[in-house]
C-alpha cells in the first residue's frame, strides 16, 4: 500500500518507469478488448448527429415556411393575425 500511496504523492522517476513498462505490457491486451465499446460509442454519436442534423432540417424548413407566410401577409396589407389583434 505504501508503494501506492508513494507513487500518487509523486513517487519519483521508478515509479514513472514502472507505470510505462506495464502500460506498454498491458497495452496489446487491453486495447482489442476496448475496440469494440469504442467502435459502438463511435456509431452511437453518428446516429445523434444524423438525428440532430435530420431535426435541425426540420426546424430550419418549418422556420422558413412561418416566414413566408409572415412576409405574404405583410404583402396583402397586414392582414393576418397582427391585424386581428389591433380590433
């Protein structure tokens, strides 16, 4: 334990040497096995940016059509619903 509590208290270069090789020994296994949950999180954040991208769309198109209409009435006089209220 005291090897432990040493190397977060900063332990010194053996630690920092020690820390290496053994990432370096366990990187060949760890990494294939972390592949897979990376590939997915990967594919799960394309799927919400497609979303997004598809409902951004959708928003922008439905904006452009209030504003259309917003601009019709205001060709035809005001009429419309700012006319309705001024009664």
């Amino acid at each position: 334990m005291a090897l432990l509590e040493d190397a977060f208290k900063g332990g010194g270069i053996m630690m920092g040497i020690a820390a290496g090789v053994g990432a370096a020994l366990l990187a060949p296994v760890v990494i294939p096995a972390l592949r897979p949950i990376a590939k997915s999180i990967l594919k799960a954040g394309l799927i919400a940016y497609d979303q997004g991208r598809v409902a951004f769309a959708e928003l922008n198109e439905q904006t452009g059509d209030m504003l259309a209409e917003a601009r019709a009435e205001l060709a035809q006089g005001g009429k419309g619903v700012a006319g309705e209220h001024t009664g």
